[in-house]
C-alpha cells in the first residue's frame, strides 16, 4: 500500500544540530563519535528533498535551551552536567544551530524544544493538527533519546508513526540497534529512505 495521502503526512527530523553533526560541536569537543550521526543527516536531507516534492510536509526539530539552563530541567543539572561544562545546546550558541549543510526550505517547519521528546512543551502538535497530519515519518539523532522518546510520545498520540531506520543515528551502535528493535516492537513500523523514495511503503498489518 502506498501512502494513502500524502497530505495527512508529515516528515519529522529530529535534531540535526551543529552540536551532534559538527566537528566543531559539543558532542565531537567531548570525544564522541560523530560519524554516523553525519551520515545519517545527510540521508535526512535527502528525505527531505524526496518528502516535499511529494507534497509532505518537512518539520525539524532543534534541542536548544536557555544560556543559564534554567529550563533544562534536572537532566541539564544532574543527570548530564557535562552539558553545561561544554556550553552544549545553548540558544545563544551555534551549537544549538541547524547543521550548516543541511537543506531547509522556506515552506518547512522548525521547532525548538527543551526535552527529547519533540512533543513536550512545543509547538508540533498544533502544527500537526493545523496540517492534519495523520502519519509521521521519523529520522534523527540520537536514536535511543530524542529520536525514541518522540516516537513513542507520537504512537501515543496515535499517529501512525513510521521511522526511517538508515537515516537515524546513535554514538554506538550498541543503542542504536536495541531502540530500533524496541521503536519496532511496540510503538512504530521501521521503514527506509530507499523504500520512502520509490513510493514502494508496505502498511505490515500485525497480528
């Protein structure tokens, strides 16, 4: 079955940011392994592209907090301190930007938020409902966090959730597979860019 309407549908992005992308980002400055998490933005892009010359609509999402982190919550205070000794994903900082080579029209949508999920304390479901989006295609970084907890924030919602597994991306793989495998147990189907970008999705019915 192929996409039902592509109007009801929405491609969702999440958090490909300078500070997960860049060599120069605070995720690299702390000695971690950005080169999937580039790989996998640059098959972002390419999804993209494919989603808006289908007519679906493009959202991405930025992790980005106040410069004293006063709305970072206790995971900026306690449990990742390391966030603030590196100046990571402040608002008034780069780090927080969009990656530069990413492609970003005018007609799509970002939206900034101060936790994982990209649902909590944002604007995307206005925007969801606004556009009547019905279904959502996932991509991002990092899987087991941000990308996780919006996918499961959204199959609560009862979006029909979709993520696209090459094009999302964690610092080991020993987190990425284990949330792709628990994302496709109870909470999303697992799709890819090339069956996205030949129109060639299958609904896999479960019984």
């Amino acid at each position: 079955m192929l996409i039902a309407d592509p109007a009801a549908t929405a491609v969702l992005l999440v958090d490909l940011q300078e500070a997960f992308c860049s060599s120069s980002g605070s995720m690299a400055r702390q000695g971690r392994d950005i080169s999937a998490c580039v790989a996998a933005a640059r098959k972002c892009n390419q999804l993209a592209a494919v989603a808006r010359a289908a007519g679906i609509a493009v959202i991405w999402t930025r992790y980005c907090v106040r410069p004293d982190y006063r709305d970072g919550g206790w995971y900026t205070r306690e449990l990742r301190p390391n966030l603030r000794a590196n100046e990571a994903l402040r608002s008034d900082r780069s780090d927080s930007n969009l990656w530069g080579e990413l492609t970003v029209a005018p007609e799509d949508f970002v939206i900034e938020k101060p936790r994982m999920s990209s649902f909590y304390a944002t604007s995307l479901e206005a925007i969801l409902r606004g556009e009547s989006i019905t279904t959502l295609f996932v991509a991002g970084v990092t899987t087991s966090m941000c990308v996780e907890s919006t996918v499961r924030d959204a199959s609560q919602r009862d979006y029909r959730t979709y993520v696209v597994a090459d094009a999302c991306a964690d610092f080991a793989n020993e987190r990425h597979q284990p949330s792709l495998d628990a994302m496709k147990f109870g909470f999303a189907f697992l799709t890819d860019l090339q069956t996205f970008s030949t129109g060639a999705l299958q609904f896999d019915r479960r019984r």
